[in-house]
C-alpha cells in the first residue's frame, strides 16, 4: 500500500501543503528506476553521456559522430550522422527475438464483441502490406501522406507504414471539420489521404468519407484516397481516387517484402497540426532519432514498463499522446497495448472498468476530464470490477486537480497504484515533467522535471522567481524529441518558443514550484484553450464564428470547468437586421462545430454591439472576456469535491427540475421523468446547461418516444435555459 504523510520522513520531501504519498517498498524495490535522485544527478551532470547510453538501447544501422549539435541553435540536432527507422525499432528488431509471437495489439470495438489481435509478427506483416499500398500509388522518402482514422489497428499500420518508407505522416483527429482538414492537407502538401467509411460514437456513424470527400474536393496534390471498412455504411467512391483497402490488400502490389528504408536520424517522421496564438495552427516536426529515443526512455521510466504488462493509453492517435504513448512508445518497449474505439460512458459508466478487469490491464494513462467525467457516476460503477491487476495510474493533457487525484488513487487505484501524472506538449514529443515510481507523489502537482532536463519559472523579464510565486514555466536545456522546427516555417519556430528568453524554451504555460523542487502547472498564458485535454486557439474559434453570415465580430476566452477543465465562451456582433435568439446560439454553435470541430463549441454567448479595439483599428486581443466573465462568473465553473449521494441529488435536481417545467405548462410523464424525447432533448437544448450535468444524463438515457409538438419543444428549452 502507498503511504500518505504530511511530515517529511528522512531525505524525503514534503507536500506544499498538500499531503505527500510515499511509494510502497515493493514498488521502489521492483522499479527500473529505485534511486531516482542519484539518476536525476547523473543526468544533470552528464546530459550527453546520459542521452548517449540510452540510445545506445536501441539498434542504430549507424552509430552517431555527435550525440547533441548545439551549434545551430535553437535548431538543435541529436545522433548527428546515425541512420536508423522508428519502425525498426518499434517492429523489425521484436521478429527476430522472443517477441516475434507476443501480442503488439489488442483492440476492442465499440461494440466490445468486436475484437482483433495482433502478435509482433502480425503487425510486421500488416505494416508491409501497407508500406506496399502506399509505395506502389508513388509514396516515397520525403512525401506527405494525411491520416483521418478512428481508434482501429489500421491507424497503427498507417502510420508505421509511412515511417517504414521514410515518409511524413500528418494524422489528423477524426472528429475535425471538412474545413480543418483541408486546411492541414493543404498545407502539408499531402499525396494521399487515408481514411474510413465512418467512425462509431455513441452507437452513431460519424461520417468520415463524406468529411473527405469535402476535403479533398479542390485540393491540387491529393491523388488517392484509402479507405478503411470500418462502420459497413455506404460511401461515395471516385472511380479513380478512391480505393477500398480490402480491396487493395488482395492485390499482388500488396504481397512480399518491404525493406524499412534507413534514414538520417534528424530525416522527418511526422508532422502533428496544433493551435497557436494565430488562426492558423502551427505544424510540429518531430524527427526519427531523437523522438524514438525519448518516447522509449520516458514510458520505460516513469511507467515502469515491463514485459509482461498490458499497457492502455485512451488517448486518440490523432494527439501527441496517441502517436508518442500508444502507438511509438509501447512498441517500442515491446509491450501489448490496448486500445477501444469506444467513449468510457456508452453505453454504461463503467465501460473502461469492464475492460481493465477482462483484459488485465496493468498500466492506464487517461486525461483528467475523463476522470472528472466518470466521477460523477460515483464509486459503486468502479466497484462491481475487479481492477487487481492495475498497477500504475497516469495523468495527461492538462492539471489533474488534487479532488480528482485522491478519487483516482482511492477508488481505481485501491490506495496502492501510483499516479503518474505528466506534463509535456506536442511540440516536446515526450514527458518533460512527471514522476517515476519510486518517487513521493503530490495530489495537483505534475512532478520534476524527466532526468537530464531542467525547468524553470520565470517573470516577464527572465528572473527566476521564488518557490510558491506563479511565472512563465521554461525548459533551460535540450531533449532527444524536442520539435525540430514547424513545417516550412522556421521563423515562426523560432518567435514563438525562443525569442523572448533567449536560449530557453518559452511552453505557454504558467506554472509555480514548491521548496521540494515539484512544479505546479496553472494554466496556459497565450490564447490558447484547453478544452478536455484538447488545444484550441481563440483565433481559430473566432475565425469559425465570423464565418457565418451572422457574426460580424467576435472574441473567445477560455473559464475554468468542472469536468473539461476549461470551456469556450465568446462575445460576438451581430450584422444588420440579426437579432440575438436561443436558436441563433445553437445555429452557431453547430456552426463552430461543422467549421472547426465538436469539441470547439462555445459554452455560452454575450451579444455586444461593438468589441473593444486598438489605436489601429484592431480588436483588443482580450475583447469581449470581462463581459463573457461577468455573465458566467469570475471564477467560471470551479471544481467541485463530487456529491456523497449523486443519484439523490440526481433525483432531487428532476424532481426540481420537473415542477418547473410543469409550472410552465409542459407535461410530465407519470413515472416523473420529463416529458420529451431524447434526440429533441439534444436538438433544443444542447448547450443550454452548465453545471447540471446529471440532469442531462438522466434525461439523455429517455426512450425515443413520445414527440413534443414544435410549441412544447420551444417552451421546454426556453424553461431549461431560465432554469439552468
């Protein structure tokens, strides 16, 4: 069992205040990491020597002349001269060893009855079928090939098939806009997009094809497009652009040999699309070398990954966290990863805990969000599974704050797995600030900063400031799978991360640091959101809001949330003649949703007749936030410790809810449920609530039935809008 203490034991740090959690001896003792602060010393003292030893676990076709080339900085170069393939590292090497026939992957559908898996062996002859697909339709070293996939194992074939070729893959989140993705094709240059007839959420189909056959409509580089059989649903093919993959596998362009092209350690290996302070994202380089290195070393580190565990990362490959921890990292480590295709709460709360107990899952890294989420339904959906086999916990994405935390450690963790909580970003391609095992753990606190890395918090002038006093957070010294560059835009690189602390490394984030030498991340200080775990730039939200004929003008600002973190809410003008209406906010809203993405959506709305501007005519880069904060509060929605009983406040928040709207002249049903169905529910009311989320839940689980006339929807949402 983990100890908890709040006096500092012998050579131990203490909390700041908060209580400290002690490792369990039998975990320090099992560690690949026991004595952390003598590793975390010969690190610092000898970074290269370090950084050297440990690539020097993996197979190199070419051993490096330099470990670290400072001399172009901050374009730094790692195992300058070595060649080498991701993929034969994270496939080629595991054929000819004991792991050959060890699972790689185990992947579950949406429908958990749907299972396929995967030995080493058979992912290596997935991944050469792929490379042949792409190879014979022109894909060579260099070319950019687009990814719009799901949560299926043709995601992992993709991606290590264009790593195998020595192409650039560009994955992109399969829940993006037409528009988005054109944008990122367009940009990228791609030869080939891969995709899905559709995705499944929620029992739904997304419609993924259509979403690229919008894309590409008018794109001047696209030439083929793959398309995975996913959902069964019908799709639209170019008889000469398109392709079914099943089909495409049968052929003899798909048989034999692949050889994995041996690159230069700093040749491309993805590009990975995030916001930015701008409308337009920026595009994140991550190179071969330098980027298998440090995803290896940080998962066999900080999660302690050993041969036996089954590893699951819930993250989508579509984020940093998917390429870097469930796909490169756990390869890399020969582990057998699991992945599902499917949300944790459909159709039942306790979906992923089903799973962990069926597959004995040892080692689960999700985001605070989902925590949150599942935290509402309580602790008895946890308990009727079996999670014995759990033994490490993880954190990503964004703050996992210190309720959160304890609910994690006491009702998943059984007060005995350590919670790896990590922050890094896509631009940093691994952990930069997290624990290991072996260390004392702090409930709110991200950790140290990985061996070999130092971190600071700094003013606006540079100084580093006081222990326990909130600053700029900064990295003071290079890492193996650090970005190289943005795509075709090495200037902006360099204004946006190194140009206001020349030779550090500026994150974006605010942060604090205790006596102990534990960082605490608050929040980000640019204009960028995180909406669950999610990059948003304000300007991009913007940008989707004045797209509509509508909306003259607007301004976006992030507030805290309950259970996302932070949410989108916006202050906007409206043309001529447009007045403002429930129903043009959640015209708007599907707006945003259908331009940028669903998780994009704006909370809430404040209509001005004009936003605040510079001397210059510009609009104040913080329009329209203090009357977007007054109406939803200073402080948004804060996190709040969950309900002792949430389903007597469940019923309580109905039956409320129920005299309302009977007050208002709509009916009940005679069991006390409120009288509407719930694809109306979702129509009309969507985005109408704040924080009654149970509410929302209990009603969405209605039958289809019983429709509202046209007259009776309006009332029920205007009701629901006053009431909540």
């Amino acid at each position: 069992m983990i100890s908890k203490t709040v006096t500092q034991p012998p050579g131990e740090p203490m909390g700041d205040p908060e209580e400290t959690f002690h490792p369990d001896p039998e975990v320090v003792a099992n560690a690949w990491v026991g004595d952390w602060r003598a590793l975390e010393e010969r690190a610092a003292a000898d970074l290269e020597g370090y950084w050297a030893e440990r690539a020097g676990e993996l197979e190199w076709s070419r051993r490096w002349d330099t470990v670290l080339d400072e001399s172009g900085a901050p374009f730094y170069r790692w195992f300058v001269g070595a060649r080498t393939n991701i993929v034969s590292n994270a496939v080629d090497r595991h054929l000819t060893n004991s792991h050959r026939n060890k699972l790689a992957l185990i992947w579950v559908g949406e429908d958990v009855e749907q299972v396929r898996t995967f030995s080493y062996f058979d992912l290596g002859r997935e991944v050469e079928r792929m490379a042949n697909v792409l190879k014979a339709m022109g894909v060579h070293k260099g070319d950019v090939v687009t990814i719009y996939l799901p949560r299926i194992p043709e995601v992992f074939f993709a991606m290590l098939a264009c790593a195998k070729l020595g192409a650039v893959h560009s994955v992109v989140f399969a829940g993006y806009s037409s528009d988005a993705l054109s944008a990122r094709i367009d940009d990228s240059e791609s030869k080939v997009v891969i995709t899905a007839d559709g995705s499944w959420i929620n029992g739904e189909v997304f419609p993924l094809k259509e979403i690229v056959d919008d894309a590409v409509r008018f794109s001047p580089t696209v030439q083929n497009v793959i398309v995975v059989r996913n959902t069964g649903t019908e799709a639209v093919m170019d008889p000469i652009r398109d392709h079914w993959y099943h089909e495409l596998c049968k052929l003899p362009i798909a048989q034999g040999r692949c050889e994995t092209v041996q690159v230069d350690a700093e040749d491309p290996l993805f590009i990975l699309y995030t916001s930015g302070s701008t409308g337009k994202p920026k595009a994140i380089l991550h190179s071969h070398g330098g980027y298998q290195v440090g995803t290896y070393v940080t998962l066999h580190d900080c999660f302690d990954v050993h041969d036996a565990d089954r590893w699951w990362c819930t993250s989508d490959p579509g984020w940093i966290t998917g390429h870097s921890y469930l796909v490169y990292g756990p390869l890399l480590n020969g582990a057998t990863v699991f992945m599902y295709e499917g949300n944790p709460t459909y159709p039942y709360p306790d979906r992923w805990w089903n799973l962990i107990e069926r597959y004995g899952i040892n080692a689960f890294y999700t985001a605070p969000t989902a925590i949150r989420t599942l935290m509402r339904f309580g602790e008895a959906w946890v308990r009727r599974h079996d999670l014995s086999s759990l033994r490490l916990l993880g954190s990503v994405g964004e703050p996992l704050n210190p309720e959160a935390w304890r609910w994690f450690h006491h009702v998943v963790g059984a007060d005995r797995c350590p919670i790896i909580d990590t922050w890094w970003q896509t631009e940093t391609g691994m952990f930069q600030i997290t624990t290991v095992p072996s260390m004392p753990q702090k409930p709110g606190a991200a950790g140290r900063p990985v061996f070999g890395q130092e971190a600071a918090v700094v003013d606006e002038e540079g100084r580093e400031v006081p222990d326990g006093v909130e600053g700029n957070l900064v990295l003071k010294r290079p890492w193996p799978s650090m970005m190289r560059t943005l795509f075709r835009d090495p200037q902006r690189y360099v204004d946006t991360y190194w140009s206001k602390y020349p030779g550090l490394y500026l994150t974006g984030d605010s942060a604090k640091r205790d006596a102990d030498g534990w960082f605490w991340i608050i929040g980000r200080t640019d204009d960028v959101i995180k909406v669950s775990g999610h990059r948003l730039g304000t300007a991009e939200v913007e940008s989707a809001l004045v797209s509509h004929s509508a909306v003259t003008e607007a301004a976006a600002v992030g507030l805290p949330h309950e259970v996302k973190g932070h949410s989108v809410h916006v202050a906007v003008v409206l043309a001529t003649g447009v007045e403002p209406s429930r129903e043009l906010e959640a015209e708007l809203r599907q707006h945003v949703a259908a331009t940028l993405s669903p998780i994009a959506k704006p909370e809430s709305f404040v209509f001005l007749e004009s936003l605040p501007k510079t001397r210059s005519g510009k609009i104040e880069p913080t329009a329209g936030s203090d009357w977007i904060r007054h109406k939803v509060g200073s402080k948004g929605t804060p996190y709040r410790v969950p309900m002792k009983n949430p389903l007597q406040q469940m019923k309580r928040n109905i039956r409320e809810l129920q005299s309302y709207l009977a007050s208002c002249g709509v009916r009940p049903w005679i069991d006390g449920s409120v009288y509407f169905t719930r694809a109306e529910f979702e129509e009309q009311i969507e985005g109408c609530y704040t924080s009654e989320d149970a509410v929302l839940d209990h009603i969405k689980s209605f039958p289809d039935e019983h429709p509202l006339s046209d007259e009776e929807q309006t009332k029920v949402a205007a009701a629901l809008a006053e009431r909540l």
